[in-house]
C-alpha cells in the first residue's frame, strides 16, 4: 500500500528545499517544499517527483501525483516508503506520536 503525503508546493522557491512541516485550518498535517522550476508546463510538478524520490532514496517512478496537479497543495502517494522513512527524511508530522 501506498504512503500519502500531502505537500504545499512553492515553485520559484531559489532551490530545491523542504521548509518542514505545517497544519492546514482541518488540521491535517502537510510537508512545505520549495523548487527552484517554474510552475509552467508541469515542470514545478516534475521537479517535486524527483526531489522527493531522490531525498528518500526511491525511484521516481514510485512517486505520483495523485491529486492537485495545478493546485498548491497536492496529495502524492509513494510506493515502497513506510511511514519511519518520512519521519527520518522530514520530521515527525504534526499532531502524531511519530519519533
């Protein structure tokens, strides 16, 4: 089964970067992440699947964009990553008991 991540994408961020961890008005958890591409033609879309995959060590293909392609906050669903991997590479998400 796949993990879901919900991330709030900013395109022209300067960098490729993960600016932690922050919770919507629901409370529901999402992952702040910054690239350098361009919100044009998918590129910023693109450039989110390959940091993620290369920041978790997986390949891109385990990486798709399930929902939110042209909005900023998107759900991804990762093959092959457990929950303990998020919490090495990112933090633990708010709200949970994850250490």
């Amino acid at each position: 089964m796949a993990e879901v991540l919900a991330v709030r994408l900013t395109p022209r961020g300067g960098r490729d970067a993960v600016d932690g961890w922050a919770v919507d008005a629901d409370g529901r958890a999402f992952l702040k992440v910054r690239v350098a591409s361009p919100p044009v033609d998918g590129a910023a879309n693109a450039a989110l699947v390959a940091f993620l995959a290369k920041t978790l060590k997986i390949p891109r293909s385990a990486v798709r964009l399930a929902s939110g392609e042209t909005a900023r906050v998107k759900r991804l669903e990762l093959d092959g990553v457990d929950p303990s991997a998020l919490v090495r590479a990112f933090g633990p998400r708010p709200g949970t008991s994850d250490a």
